[in-house]
C-alpha cells in the first residue's frame, strides 16, 4: 500500500521490541552448516585426507611409476628412492 520510509520503518521497529528482549539473529548457512561447523568439518576432513593421500604414497612407493614420477621429485627424498642399478653390477 504505502512506502515505508526509514523514519516509519524506525519507529515500528522500536515501537515493537523492548530493550530488555532477546536479540535473535538468524545464522547464515550454506547446505545447513554455519561458518564454524564448516570450518571444523573441514579441517578434520583435510587430516584425513591428508593422512590417507601420504600413507597411499609410501606404500605404493615401490611401484616405478610412482617413485619415479612422484616421490623422486620431492626434496630430500630423491636420493632415498634411487635404485639405480652400479655400473659393476649391471651384467649387460
């Protein structure tokens, strides 16, 4: 019907509450987790994946593609994972 201006919409608001009442705010959610439910689910989901993606590394690291590919270009690790044959040892 009528436009409700600022000064309008100011005086019902406070007309409405009392000072003394409850504050009730509405959380914002994204597929019913808050920002701080997301954020510890989250984190636990990343020390798992974590924990699970360098577990599956070290156990497949004695599959050449993998040691070769992935594990020998990481620092430090690269002279760990050279099995290179000696020149002495190789009969061909």
């Amino acid at each position: 019907m009528f436009a409700s201006t600022a000064r309008r919409a100011a005086a019902q608001a406070s007309a409405s509450t009392s000072a003394y009442a409850p504050k009730y705010t509405i959380p914002r959610t994204a597929a019913g987790m808050t920002l701080g439910t997301a954020i510890q689910v989250g984190s636990i989901a990343a020390g798992f994946g974590v924990a699970l993606g360098s577990g599956a590394l070290f156990i497949f690291g004695e599959v050449p593609r993998v040691r070769n590919d992935i594990l020998r270009k990481l620092p430090y690790l690269d002279t760990y994972y050279d099995r290179t044959i000696p020149a002495e040892d190789n009969p061909f």
